[in-house]
C-alpha cells in the first residue's frame, strides 16, 4: 500500500513539474503584448567573463511594437546609477550583484519604461552567431589596433579599414575595440552598426530551420527570462520587420569622477526627449523648431507686429510680419506651408478659439496672393483676421 501510495505521488509530482516546465516553455508573452498593442521591450546584454567574473560589456533595449518597428537604444556600461537599495554605482555591476532580472530592473527604472524581457549572451556565443551566418559584411572606417597582453586572456586587436565580412572572433573584436577618441561612444556605435549590416545581410529573412540552429548554438551560452515559444516570436517579428524601421541612438552621457572613480553621468532631460522619440516612437515638437509668417488681415493697426512680439515671447520663430491681401478676413487661418499640421496645432493651441487651421488648397485662390508675401522656408502662415486680439495684450 507505502509503495503503490508512493508511485501514485512520484507520478503526481512529475506531471505537476512537467506542466510547470512545458507552461514556462509554451507562454506567449510577446505576443500577447503585440495583440494589446503594447511595446516590448527587451533588455540585451553582452557579457565578457573574466578570471570567473561577469562582466556586463554591452547594454542595448531593444524595442518592438505590433506595425514591425523596430529601436535599438544603446546605455553606456559606465553610467552611474541608483539600485533599487538606494546605492549608486555602475550600470554594469548589476548582472554580477542580481543577474538579468536586476538589470532589467534598474534600466526600466532608469530609463522610466517598462522592460519585460532580458537577454544576455557571452561573447563566446555572439561569435558563434556570426559564424554561423557566414560572417558579417561591414565597413570598418579605420584601421583598429590594440594589444594588451597583460590581459587574461591577451587581447589583440588588428582590424584593417574598408570594407570586409567579418568572422565572429573579428566581428567580437570590432565591437569590444575602445577607440582613444569616442571611447566609449564610438564602440556603442559600433555594435549598432553591426546589428544593422546583419539586418542588411538579410539576417530577418532567414528560415526556421536557420532560427532553429541559432537557438541551439546559443542555449549554452545564453540567459533569458524569455520562454522557447518566445524566442521563436521574437525570431518571426524580426524576419518580418522592414530595415527602414530600424532606429538606432545612444543615451546621452558626460563624463563624471567621484572619489578616484571614473563614472558617465546621465543627461536627464536629453535622455527623456530621446526615449520619447526612439522607444515611444512620439516625436517631440519644439516651438522653436516652429518658423512662422504673420500676416494682418483685419486692418488694426499694429496687429502682426503685435502678433508677431507675442509668439517670439513663447519660442515660435517669426520670420516676417506685414499686410494680407486684403483687410476682409472674417476668420482667423494658419495655413500649413510644409504639410506638417503637428506645427500648425502647436500653434493653434497659444491663440484665440476658432482660429482655423488650412492646407493651401483648402484656403482656396486668394492663397497665391498671400503667398508671395512669405519668405521661403517658412513652416506656417497665420493670416489675423476680425476680432482676433493678441492673448494678454
């Protein structure tokens, strides 16, 4: 009775754990994320181990949304951090102290986004990658030279200039190589511009059967909190996506010593317009970037220069004021001289209600007349007309 208690235990634990194993194998985060039409956003990590310790040498978020875009965000490995204890220190001290879930945690936070997935892979297994898509094709803008045979193992690096098809042992050297001048900047570069050769190598058009031996060759050498059926999504979303949608740019950073120590130094404000515009995919509109024409259509004296000194106080650039055409104009217009109306509503939003905003078609045949009297490379048109007054004035 013990024994036959016992089997039916034994085998009720094992189709407990095998449930548990194939629930983890099977789930389909990433998709469910694309169907809700959220971001996914994946934290990459490549790590260098040396004399036994993980080292974290590349950051990157990788991010995707369900229309196949795709942005690569590169963070500098130095940057100076808060943890979730409150402490400070390096960004790439958070894999040794808590692995890929700690990182994930501290660059969501950081860069105030949520980042789901983490992926870290050593050098020795990226290599193998590049090998086995036979080598990637790039160009290499200067010779590259470094030798440091103290290090365990010696590092030496002789990359020549042009252009080549890299092996993966020199695909590794071109994207660990710290130039003197753009330290490491220019490497973060570097590692964007091979995962866009890949990308032009037709690296999203390979077979299953291709992805299938990617995943094996990189198992070992891989650590993820992404299940098999995820990896398998992630694979058909990137042989899906399209290289024009590929964004690339590297949070912005300067340089920083505490105590002895050499640090970079996040640029807050920077770093938020470009997570808006590369992760968020919103491109951020600036007043200034904004050149307006004033024109007065209702005959008050004085009412485009007015006009004109009341958008220059906000940050618009006024690039002329004058006379309409006429000084019959009901209605207030900005009319969209580049097509672009996201201008045209920033500028709608400081100004009376009704202003009216118009392609030039729409404004009808007097828009030639009007035309002639706005210097070139101006974005907007305001053409004042009866009862406007100037906000505050």
């Amino acid at each position: 009775m013990k024994i036959r208690i016992a089997i039916i235990s034994g085998v009720v634990i094992l189709g407990l754990a095998l449930a548990a194993g194939w629930f983890f194998i099977m789930q389909r985060d990433i998709d469910r994320l694309l169907r809700a039409e959220e971001r996914v956003n994946i934290l990459v990590l490549g790590l260098d181990y040396v004399e036994g310790i993980s080292r974290t040498d590349t950051v990157i978020v990788m991010s995707l949304s369900s229309q196949g875009e795709v942005s690569l965000l590169s963070v500098p490995r130095d940057l100076r951090v808060r943890f979730p204890d409150g402490t400070f220190t390096k960004l790439n001290i958070a894999y040794r102290r808590g692995g890929g879930e700690l990182a994930r945690q501290v660059v969501s936070d950081l860069l105030g986004i949520p980042i789901q997935f983490y992926l870290a892979i050593d050098f020795a297994g990226f290599a193998r990658i590049i090998d086995l898509f036979g080598g990637v094709t790039l160009v290499v803008e200067r010779p590259m030279y470094y030798v440091d045979r103290a290090a365990n193992p010696p590092i030496h690096i002789n990359i020549a200039a042009g252009k080549q098809t890299l092996d993966g042992a020199t695909a590794l050297d071109f994207v660990r190589y710290r130039e003197p001048i753009h330290g490491d900047v220019g490497r973060m570069k570097r590692q964007q511009q091979l995962l866009a050769a890949l990308w032009k190598m037709d690296l999203h058009l390979q077979d299953f059967a291709t992805i299938r031996e990617l995943l094996r060759t990189a198992r070992d050498h891989l650590q993820t909190n992404l299940s098999l059926i995820d990896m398998y999504d992630l694979a058909r979303i990137v042989r899906t996506a399209q290289i024009g949608e590929l964004r690339m740019a590297v949070v912005p950073s300067t340089p920083l010593r505490i105590g002895g120590v050499s640090y970079q130094q996040i640029e807050v404000v920077r770093m938020a317009h470009l997570v808006t515009e590369i992760i968020k995919r919103v491109d951020i509109l600036t007043r200034g970037e904004i050149s307006v024409s004033v024109l007065n259509g209702s005959g008050v004296r004085l009412l485009a220069t007015h006009t004109g000194a009341f958008l220059r106080e906000l940050g618009f650039v006024v690039s002329h004021m004058g006379n309409a055409d006429a000084f019959d104009y009901r209605n207030t217009y900005i009319i969209t001289l580049t097509g672009v109306e996201r201008k045209a509503q920033l500028l709608k939003d400081v100004l009376p209600p009704g202003t009216l905003i118009v392609s030039p078609e729409e404004f009808g045949p007097r828009y030639s007349a009007v035309r002639q009297r706005v210097p070139a490379g101006t974005d907007l048109l305001l053409i004042v007309g009866a009862r406007f007054e100037v906000p505050g004035g």
